[in-house]
C-alpha cells in the first residue's frame, strides 16, 4: 500500500498544495477593506466627559478658549 506514495506523487502533491495555499491567501489579501470607523463618536464623548469628577483627584481641567 505504501508503495504508490513514490516521490513524484509527493514532490507533486506538495507542489500541488502550496500552490493553492497561495492561491487562497491572494484572494484573502484582494478583499476589499472593511470600514473600521468607531461606532461612537468621539468627539461627544470627550466634549460631555465628566470633568468635574477628576477636581476631586486634584486634576483642574480648564475649557479650550
């Protein structure tokens, strides 16, 4: 049984393999990027952030004029 498994059939089936790895890894690498936006917005969070909670930590934040 063992004895089909010549070195053809393996140098092949190893050519064989690679090859569609690298076919399957291009065509991962061609997919068209994702939006990766934040799904909240930022600049609300930092503008309503609860500023007067860090005087107490002794942190004085002053509003940008």
């Amino acid at each position: 049984m063992t004895e089909i498994f010549t070195t053809e059939i393996i140098v092949g089936g190893g050519l064989l393999g690679v090859s569609g790895l690298v076919m399957l890894a291009s065509i991962i690498m061609l997919r068209r990027p994702t939006e990766e936006r934040p799904k909240i917005d930022l600049d609300a969070c930092i503008r309503d952030a609860p500023y007067h909670r860090l005087e107490s930590a002794g942190i004085n934040v002053t509003l940008p004029r």
